[in-house]
C-alpha cells in the first residue's frame, strides 16, 4: 500500500510505503553434526540502523551455538550479542553501531548459525504439522559398520570436458573418506561396463584406483542405462556388508531401455532393496527425476551438480556414507 500527502501551499509532495512482512519455512539439514541457517544481508542501500534478531526453539536442549560468519567480516563479530531463554531456546541480534558502518553506509554479508542439540541413545524427533511429518534422526556414539561402494560413473560422450573432470574431482575426495575394513568397486559405463575388481581399503588400493581415475577418458558410445541396472544385480549379488552405490550421471537413456518406468522397475528388481542407491547428476541436461526416483525408490537421494559448482559441493556425500540399512517402524501408519 502506497499513501501521497501533498503539503499545503507547496509543490513538495512525500510518499510513504508500506510493506507486507514475509515469512517462508525451510528444512534445516544437519550436516557434520550440526545444524547451519544462514541469512543474507543484501540491503543494496545504506541502511544506518542495522537490525538481525534470530530465535531458535528446539524441542531438545541446545548444547552448542556458533556464529560462523558475520555481514562485514570479522571486524563486526562484537555486533553480535548471544543470550539464552531456558534449555531449549536461544536468542542471538547482530545490531552494528551505526557510527563503525562502512563510508558507503552499506554493510552486505552472510550472517551464518550453527547449533545442535543433546541427543540420547532413541529414535529422534518427530515434528508434525499440516498432515506431515519430518522425522530427525542422529544417532551418536555408533560402532562404524563397513560397508561396501560401488561407484557407478557415466564416461559417455556428453561427459567430455567439465563434468568428467568434477567426476574426478568427486572420487578422488570420496576415497579418502572410506574408512579402515570397507571395500570398495568403481565401475564405467557407457554402452558397455568396464569393472576395475573390489578393492579392501588401504593406502596402496586408493593410489591405485585414483591413479586410474585419472587416465579416464570420455567415449563417443552413447548411454545405455540397461548396463546399470544389469550391474546393480552383479553387484549386490557379490556383497553381503551394508552396500552403497554412488550413481554419477549427466545423461538420458537413449538406446536400449528408456522408458522411465522400464529402468525404475528392472533396478528396484534387480536391487531387491539391498543396496542403497546415491545419485549425482551433472550439468542441466542431466535427467534429475528419473534419478531421484532411482534414489528415494532405494532409500538414497539424489542432488544435481552443475558445472560451475565448486569442489565443496562435489563433497557432500561424505555426509550421507556413514549410515545405512535403517529401518523404522511408524505406528498407526498403513
């Protein structure tokens, strides 16, 4: 809503406006143990009094809160005043004195959070509202389970130049994050699969497999997607520790089986539910539903790289390696 007044014997008018509040909901991820909210402060103005309240409530107590970044830079860190209100409440304000702000008067940044609660030996949280529901779940002080990883890594024509390069970049941080008694497998694929063998973890087998990754050159063949699920019954038929497949894709089937409901049925029938199924896509061409329905129908996810990402998003899976074959049991659900 807009108002004009027009000052009596004058030619001056002054407007006002007023703007509707905003409100959004987001899902906050915990990741490497803690949960991050970040705010950007991008007032494009000069803007002399500088407010930014945050309040978190949690339904368990807060044991841990940091502010990582601060609009300005560090220099602004003593802007930032943090109190508690109880166990499960905490209340942070960044207000800078308007007299240290920049000459310009704009003062841009990110104002980052992070925190996390208490957690016991249970089964998480479970929030509801509107008909939904989110379940948190994070167990803590965990024996480590090893595992076995297929890599299963598209080197057809469409990969060529940036997106092979990424896919390098990629398996060549992921090895490093196995850990001591996990075994691991990389297979190519383009119109045919090429298999380097199961390797047990150890320094001389990740030289080697990086070594080899980085040799690997794209193919003019272009992609079968019946060579995957044709490998996925191989695969899980060798193993019999928790099996993850880390599916690194740019492309759209476009010989042999494409039909969308064709590939999902034959890799969940194949698959059997025994392993489950991580999918990287690159790149806009990159068929990012069919390779969600791929992962959720697997109890995996998906995530879309782009070309221009950098490596700590290639990097976001030693996040979700660490657990596997969880089962939970909601009641009064069908």
């Amino acid at each position: 809503m807009s108002r004009v007044r027009i000052l009596p014997g004058t030619q001056l008018f002054r407007p006002s406006v007023t703007w509707s509040t905003r409100a959004w909901e987001e899902l906050l991820e915990r990741r490497l143990g803690v949960y991050s909210h970040k705010i950007n402060v991008h007032p494009g103005y000069p803007v002399r009094d500088l407010l930014v309240d945050v309040t978190i409530h949690e339904t368990r107590d807060i044991n841990t809160l940091t502010v990582k970044k601060v609009p300005g830079g560090p220099d602004f860190r003593d802007a930032v005043a943090e109190w508690r209100e109880g166990l499960k409440t905490a209340r942070l304000r960044f207000y800078p004195n308007p007299e240290r702000m920049p000459v310009d008067g704009v003062l841009h940044g990110q104002l980052e959070v992070q925190y996390d609660v208490s957690r016991a030996l249970d089964a998480g949280d479970v929030q509801v509202e509107d008909g939904y529901f989110v379940h948190f779940f994070a167990p803590t002080d965990l024996q480590y389970t090893p595992k076995h990883i297929t890599f299963l890594i598209d080197v057809s024509g469409s990969m060529a130049g940036t997106k092979l390069t990424q896919v390098k970049e990629a398996l060549q941080h992921i090895l490093t994050e196995l850990n001591q008694g996990d075994t691991f497998n990389i297979v190519r694929f383009s119109s045919a699969t090429h298999k380097m063998g199961t390797m047990r973890y150890t320094g001389t087998a990740v030289r080697k497999a990086r070594n080899t990754s980085i040799a690997w050159k794209w193919k003019e063949e272009p992609i079968l997607m019946d060579a995957i699920d044709q490998d996925v019954e191989s695969i899980v038929s060798d193993s019999v520790r928790p099996h993850i497949i880390v599916l690194l894709t740019d492309g759209q089937p476009t010989v042999g089986v494409t039909s969308e409901n064709v590939i999902l049925r034959n890799v969940r029938e194949r698959n059997r539910d025994k392993a489950t199924i991580f999918s990287l896509g690159f790149g806009s061409g990159a068929d990012m539903e069919l390779l969600e329905k791929i992962s959720l129908q697997n109890r995996g996810s998906a995530r879309k790289i782009y070309e221009d990402s950098d490596g700590e998003q290639l990097r976001l899976y030693q996040d979700v390696l660490a657990l596997s074959r969880s089962a939970f049991s909601y009641i009064g659900t069908p």
